[in-house]
C-alpha cells in the first residue's frame, strides 16, 4: 500500500519520495503506540476500574463499563480506517492507469 502512495504523491507532485513516506509510517507507528497506552489508561480511568485489582473482585459494573467504553473506542477507529482508506484509489485500474502515466512522463 505504501508503494501506492508514493506513486501516487509522484504522480502529483513530479517528486518520488519514499524515504519520507516510509520515515513517516515509522513515526506514525510509534504515535500510534504513544496514543494507544494513553487511550487505554483513560478507558481505564472513565471505567474507575481499580488500581490493584485482584481477578475475579472488580465489580461487574466496572466490567461493564470498560466493555462499552472500549466497545465504543474500537468502532470509532474502524470507522475513522475505514472512511480514511476509502478516500484513496487503490483499485487495480487506478494503479495500472497510475504506472502508464508515470512512465509516459518519464520519457
């Protein structure tokens, strides 16, 4: 899919980039784990799960309220992925259509 993008950028932009797409992912991934640890300590805080909770004695309540709450979080990702991949042309006629263009500038 990467390779996709940096077509793509080229296409519009006349540059090939794929160190700093590829520097890119590399940061978004560890955004990504940075905003996970934080999301999950605040599901846990909203939850008012236990510090120090024992298995099998935190109150179904509590259990219930982090189910949703996480519940929730997850299907708002989904959709935000989802909705995100759908604006970009993937498709095999969009590439192969991409790559004539390319090499048609190329020459």
């Amino acid at each position: 899919m990467m390779s996709d993008v940096v077509e793509a950028s080229e296409e519009t932009t006349g540059r090939r980039e794929e160190g700093l797409f590829f520097a890119g992912a590399l940061f978004m991934q560890k955004c990504a784990s940075g905003l996970g640890i934080l999301t999950t300590g605040t599901i846990l805080g909203l939850a008012s799960f236990p510090t120090g909770a024992q298995p099998g004695a935190v109150p179904v309540e509590v259990l219930d309220r982090l189910t949703l709450l996480f519940a929730s979080v997850y299907g708002l990702l989904q959709i935000a992925a989802v909705a995100t991949v759908l604006r970009f042309p993937f498709g095999q006629a969009e590439h192969d259509a991409r790559l004539v263009r390319l090499a048609a500038e190329r020459r």
